[in-house]
C-alpha cells in the first residue's frame, strides 16, 4: 500500500467521520461548520511534491464571515476557499 493510499484511508475512516460528529460538511478535503455569522472552515492541503511514497500535508483553518461573503446561504453547501 502506497503512502497516498494510507492518507486517503485515514481522511475516510477517521478523519471525516470525527469532523461529522462535531457538525461539519464536508466535499473533498474541506469541511466547515455553521456558526450563525460566520464558517470555521479546515482543509487538507497536500504538497506538490508528494509521491505515492511520500506523503506531506498541513491543514489550513480559517473562518468565513458571512457578512463579507456574496450569498452565504448558497455557499454553506459548500465552502469554496
């Protein structure tokens, strides 16, 4: 089993369904949960230089404010960052 393979069952047995008990969505590699005026938003952002052998990542998390944002009703399906 490759590298890649062992992070992407890792994000799929354990990661996502964590980030689901605590209230976030999900799509790909980026969940979000609703918080009235705001979205705290996670994502897993790979590095250009993996191989399947080689896997190297940080999570990125920031919040969206719904006030600043274009239509926050059709982006809490789905957070785009």
């Amino acid at each position: 089993m490759t590298a890649k393979e062992k992070q992407l069952i890792i994000i799929k047995t354990h990661l996502k369904p964590l980030l689901k008990s605590y209230g976030y969505a999900t799509k790909a590699q980026t969940w979000w949960r609703n918080q009235d005026e705001f979205f705290i938003i996670i994502n897993l952002q790979n590095f250009s230089w993996n191989s399947k052998e080689d896997v190297a990542f940080c999570f990125n998390i920031g919040i969206a404010i719904k006030k600043a944002m274009k239509n926050p009703e059709n982006n809490s399906q789905h957070i785009t960052i």
